[in-house]
C-alpha cells in the first residue's frame, strides 16, 4: 500500500487475520502506518525509481491515497504490476473534471457542472441555472475541503483560479442530507454494497456517519447503492469505492464525489459490519472472494475525533474508557494538532439516539469541548 | 510483549485501535508476530541482558507465553519494570505444582492431586483413589497435551519421570465435558468476565469453543465466572486469565489449567464479544479501563485450523471464503505442517447447529480432511 496515513494503518490491522504480507511505502516512520507496518519502506511516492523499487516484489498495489502521479501508475503498469485500482479507474478520483465527463457519459445524475475559464465565465455559468452562490473546485489536488470554495459572487471567484489549474463550476444543491454508497468490486467484478449511509459534515470534513442512514425510503437506498455498483463496474474500479451523495429535497441523489480506497464513511463497519471496508478493500484488491458487507448492529454511528487545544488526550481517553466499555475507540497514533482528524470512535446498538449521544460525547470529550 | 506466537500477532492487531506503541521481543523474523509488528526486536527470552534491554523503554512488559525465567522476571522487577502479570502470578502457569498448592489453599476445588516421586507412588496415589488410570503432568514445560500422560499402570508412569522434573499425579475426572471461563483483570482490580464457553479438546489439543457453553445452568456458569475472578485477584493477576475447567457428571467444576495470556478458549471473543481478550488483555496490562466482554451473537463458535497434509492452504483458503462470506478467518502467517495450529475461523449467528457446521466445515476444508 502507498501511502502511510490512517487508511493503511487500518488496513494493515484489516490484513493481519488474512494472513497477507502486508507492505508499506510512508514518508517518514511517525507517519500513522508506518508505526505499526513490519515490512515499511520510507521514500517519495512521486519518484519513480521509488515505486519501481517499492513494487518489485508485491503481488499487488494498492493507496491510501489519490496523489501518485498517473503516469507513474501507467508506468508500473507497464512493468508488469498489477495496479488496484489501475490508472483508468483512479484518475476518476483525481481529477474531478475527468470524473463529471465520464460519470456524465455513463448517465449518472449529478449537480450541474462545466470547466470555467475564470471569474467571468462563473457568472456565466451561475446565470445558466440559478444564479450564485456557485461552488467552484480546483479539478486536482483537493480533499476534505481543501480545493472547494463557495463563492457568492464574481469577485468572490478568483481564488480558486490562482493555482493555475483547471476549475470545475458546479451548482450549490440545495441538499437535504448527505448520504454515501460504499461498495467494493474485485478483479473478476463481483461487488458487494454496504448499507447506504447518512454522512454529516462540517467545514468540509466528514464529521460524524449514521449507518443505516436513518428513515431513508428502502427504493431510494437500493437506487444509490445500484449507482454505486454501476459506477465501479463501468469505471472498472477494483477495491472500494464510496460515492458521497446528496439526497435533494425532491427525493434524488446526485453524485458529489468519489473514493477509490477505504473511506471515512465506511469505518463504521469496522465494529458495524461483518466484514469491514478495510478487510474487503484488501479481498478485492487481492482478488479474494469479498466477505459480507452485511450490519451487525441495528445503528451504528461514526463520530470522527478531532485535535482540540490539549496535546495529551491521554486522560481524556481514559475517562471515556471508564464511562462506556462499549465504546470502540480508533485511534490514529498521530499528534494532536487542534482540527486535525487523530481517531474516530464507533458505537453501536438498537436505540439511535443513545447509540449517537454516546459517540458524540466520546469524540467531544476527547477533543476537549466538554469536561464531563 | 515477550514471544513471537500468534497471540502476540493478535495482540498486535487489538493494540493498533488503542494507539499503543507495541514493541515485541521474537526469536526469528518469521515469528508470526514479527511478520507484523513495526517494533520487533529480535533476541532470546531466556537471556537475562537481552530481556534487559528490550524492557528498558517499555512502560509494561507482558507475554505471548508462560516461559521467561521467573527470576529473570523478578530482576526485571528489581529494574522498576512493570511486569504484568508479575512473576508471583505467572509462577502458578509455569508451574503446576506451585499453581494446585494455591488453588488449595484458597479453596478453589481441583481435581485429586499431589506430586508423586516414583512410578510405584503412582500406584499409591491411584489406590487412595479409584486406581488407575491417572494423569501425570511435569510440573513445567508442558502445552498442548506436552508433558502429560495418562497412565493405566505402573509400568506405564515411567516415562513422565525421565526429564527430571517433578511430577503431579491428578486423578482422572470422569467429566461430562471441559468448560473455560476467561476474566480479565487490571492492577485496580477492575475486572471483566466473559460468558463460559464450552472446549473441545483432541489429542490435549483444543480444537472447537463454543460460546456461551450450550445448556449450562445459569448458577453454574455464575459460580464459575466468580471462581475465575477469585482466582484472578487471590493470585494477583493483571492480564487475560483463562481458567480451563472440567464440568462433572455431579454438576460441579473442578479446575484443570490456568493460563495467564490471552488463550484460545477466547479466540471466538474477536468476532463473538463487544471487546476482544486480546484487546482486554493490553488495556488491564498497561491499566486502562476495560472493555465490555458481553457477546455480540447468540453464538459464536471458534474451530482451530490445523495443519494437514498440503503445504499450500491458498486454493482451499479461496473455497471458503467463496463459499461462506460470514466466515471469519484468522490466520497466523505459519507454515503449514501436518497437526500444527496455523489459524482459527470463526463463525457467529442465531442457530448454533448452523453455525457450529460451517465453522467446522471451514477448518477441515482447509486442513484437506475434507474436498467439498
């Protein structure tokens, strides 16, 4: 796995029980991963001699993020690695203007978008539909938040043309809630679908998932998780893939963004499903028959742990501890910088508003908004 | 922790959520752990200056097994390391005569028992009894049906005195089955028990758990969790303690082995309980509030996964996941040989006739007992 931040420290936990050889490429050995990977390799995953050396002796290459160059993954690929997912299917995840072309060419609903020239062209685009506010996205680069402006008027839209990278426009949906479909396809193209989920974020970043997502019409659930299928199967996508959702006002969903590799939205079934999304992530990939997405719970809620003010959580986390054993603490063996996602913690059972009020006052407490 | 085994292994994969640093003393990079673990040093547990500098920035030493010098342990001690359990604890897993003397003197009931000094005080312990046949047990280094023998005669209680080392005579319970309650207790005294699960053992090797026991009565099971929390605080233990019991054909329990790590009656609780015993385990050791042991299933049941004839698991590894999608497979990373523990599986849901068959059917397909 490239990559050595969160995503490839639970996957490394998920491969554990496979019995897989599990190999990692970080940045440095603090990096969330490479504390708990045996077999880590430090290097720049934007060098080539790097991921040639890395790759040589895998059976297969997998992320924990978007960011390797793809001509460099078209290049492993030409040595005769097996890449999962491969270039094709993961520039879709990088390259958000790529990614509106194809989900357009497949007949997948999603906000109104086009390539914007600059500041003008967005008032162009805003009076085509409804007029501002207009979210704007810088077609690479981007993640939780980073990348995505709303912009209110012309004025308001010149940052995001300062990069000098291309700039997709898309309307503001006037969405009711936030769902995600999170499915896993193998090589050979069976699929899996995990329960369509309701995702609440703040400032951009996933906060806090409700697995099932609650009161969603059964129809609308299963129609999102057939998109999600037809998307990884037509994209030729391998491992998983969470397609972030709106649920509009007049019942549709409309895509907002994909994953291909685990996702925030899906470490509920860490505790919540029998197979979790990193366990299936590393099945597909490694072209194992995929394990049961199915619930274990009748709620399980997701509220992501982020830095407060205090560096050392540590008393933090054992009052939590003490207070509710039931509790499934994920931590990230990061630094606590305030912001800054460092765990999350899982709760589970069949009252929602208990299930809720508990993960949300682990995750508060940890990170120090509230005292008791 | 000291030793390389698959509890170290597993250990590993339910302190990476906990965010510990884990550091793991392994004989070789083979070593299942050592696969693993980011933070493996290699060297020999029985040498004192290695133990010395392994433990020297650990804020707890515990183990993957019972067989580290108890006078290396109180050195360690001497040192100011946290050694938990402490070697006033372990002695009574490294020894059985040690360990039946305790468990006397509090009035934990055992099986009949005294150290015997030659094949002809065989014949005197078995006549104060109902005679022969009797269990012989070397006092230490025995495990998994090593160093126990089951003699129907005095010619045949030879063989246990060839080591030189004391040996326990133990009558044998004519028991209607082998029970094992697990507890988990931190240096506060805190302490969690687990549901009692049935063991079946062959050739003194556990092969199946089923959990919680089938039909036991309540009472019983009650008496026998709060026989394992007595033990567990008469004796001091910190960690994971697996009391192995025989259930008599009179409704009573008599203790059979003690086991101060996490053991393989609580494999079923990784897949089976709110919170694992290896998880359990780490938290008591390094005094963290424990986690809730209650079952997540009506049944869950654990089916060890041996060794069979075919080096190569791989193919029979593919049927069974294709096969049964809720299969919770454990492997161990170890190379296959005929009898030898290589993994586990487990198989949880409502309808333990179903349950016990699938999780049965997975290990002897694997072992190659079975080809469809």
């Amino acid at each position: 796995m490239i990559g050595g931040g969160q995503l490839a420290r639970m996957a490394h936990q998920a491969g554990v029980p496979l019995g897989v050889r599990f190999k990692l490429l970080a940045d440095t050995p603090q990096d969330s991963a490479a504390q708990v990977v045996a077999d880590t390799v430090l290097g720049d995953y934007r060098d080539m001699e790097t991921l040639r050396r890395f790759a040589a002796d895998c059976d297969v290459v997998t992320f924990d993020h978007e960011h390797v160059p793809t001509e460099h993954l078209r290049a492993l690929e030409a040595d005769g690695i097996a890449v999962r997912p491969g270039p094709d299917a993961l520039v879709n995840a990088q390259d958000k203007g790529v990614m509106r072309a194809k989900l357009d060419s497949i007949g997948v609903p999603c906000p109104r978008h086009r390539i914007v020239a600059d500041p003008a062209d967005v008032t162009a685009f805003a009076a085509e539909g409804s007029g501002y506010p207009v979210v704007l996205k810088t077609v690479r680069g981007g993640y939780d938040g980073k990348g995505v402006w709303v912009v209110d008027d012309e004025a308001g839209a010149a940052a995001p043309f300062l990069a000098g990278v291309p700039v997709l426009a898309e309307e503001k949906v006037d969405f009711l809630r936030e769902l995600a479909a999170n499915v896993v396809r193998s090589p050979s193209g069976q699929a899996v679908a995990y329960p369509v989920v309701e995702s609440v974020q703040e400032n951009g970043v996933c906060a806090e998932v409700t697995a099932p997502a609650p009161g969603l019409d059964p129809e609308l659930a299963a129609e999102a998780q057939a998109l999600a299928l037809r998307i990884a199967g037509d994209l030729g996508i391998v491992g998983h893939l969470a397609v972030e959702l709106f649920q509009t006002r007049d019942g549709r969903v409309l895509v907002n963004e994909l994953a291909m590799r685990p996702h925030n939205s899906g470490h509920w079934t860490q505790d919540g499903a029998v197979t979790s999304q990193f366990e299936n992530h590393l099945r597909a990939v490694l072209d194992l028959p995929l394990g049961d997405p199915r619930p274990r719970a009748k709620w399980t809620v997701m509220v992501n742990v982020l830095g407060g003010d205090y560096p050392d959580m540590y008393h933090a986390f054992l009052h939590c501890m003490a207070r509710d054993p039931g509790l499934r603490i994920h931590m990230y063996g990061k630094d606590v910088k305030p912001g800054r996602k460092v765990g999350h913690v899982n709760v589970f059972g069949d009252d929602l508003d208990d299930v809720r009020e508990r993960a949300r006052h682990a995750a508060a407490y940890l990170r120090g908004t509230i005292t008791e």
